[in-house]
C-alpha cells in the first residue's frame, strides 16, 4: 500500500526543492565513512548504490547476497514515536508525519522483499555509523563470512 499525501503539500515548492537537493542520495558522509571502515577490513568486493535492488541499498555484496543500507536519523524515523510527537507540534505537521511514518513503512516493504529473495538486510543508523564506524565494519565482515561459509 502506498502512501499518499492527497491534501498535504510542503512548506512551499521552494523549500521543498531546497530540501530535495540538500538530501544526498549517495556518497553520504555516514556512507563514506562506513566504506572506508569496510576497506580497512580487507572487505571491498562490493557495489555502491544498487538501482537494480528494492530500496537501492547503499552497499551490496551481490556473491554473498548482503546488503547494507546507512539510515538517516531524520528521514528514515529514528526513535520513531518521539519524532514523531516532535513533528506533530511542527509546522505543517500532518505532511512530515504522514512523509517520516511512509518512508518507515517503505523500508520495511523494501526488507521483506529483498530478504524473500534471499538477500540478508543490514540497517544502520547515520549516528551509529558516525560513532562506531569500525565497530559496525567488524560485524558486516562477520555476516559476510558466514554467509560465504554457507555457500561450501
């Protein structure tokens, strides 16, 4: 089901366009900082910014079906019910709570597909990636291995 945002509009169509172009879609810092974490730990057999895999996952290691996604706090609904009683006494609050609660419905759309496909989902929060880059880089390598144990 998707979510439709009938009767709601953004702040402006300025301000809309100003915060579509602000949001990165690739190569987020979060991103990069995982990457590098990832080249560190010898793991670097991976793609970028999969366009062919429901949710475009930011890092995919296709032999072993893993994919790995860096979450914005914001726009990917971190403690999802405190922002949202933050943006519920927000301006035009009925569009970025209906936006937050469909990007976190899309997400976990996009999970279960991948996941009945066989893909293994890595989600990791931009702070999480920000504080504990070579922490999270330890345990993808760790998934990794064992999904290549499974193989032989």
């Amino acid at each position: 089901m998707a979510v439709r945002y009938d009767g709601l509009s953004p702040a402006s169509i300025s301000a809309s366009r100003a915060a579509k172009g602000a949001s990165k879609k690739r190569d987020t810092a979060p991103e990069l900082i995982l990457r590098k974490a990832l080249r560190d730990r010898g793991l670097r057999g991976y793609r970028v910014d999969s366009t062919k895999l429901a949710g475009r996952p930011d890092v995919v290691f296709k032999r072993e079906r893993v994919v790995v996604f860096c979450d914005g706090d914001f726009w990917h609904g971190r403690n999802l019910e405190e922002r949202l009683a933050k943006l519920e006494g927000g301006h035009n609050a009925p569009y970025w709570v209906a936006k937050i609660r469909g990007n976190v419905a899309r997400d976990r759309r996009n999970d279960a597909a991948l996941a009945q496909d066989g893909w293994e989902v890595l989600r990791f929060w931009e702070t999480d990636l920000k504080q504990n880059a070579e922490e999270i880089a330890v345990y993808i390598a760790s998934v990794i291995s064992t999904r290549q144990n499974k193989d032989r």
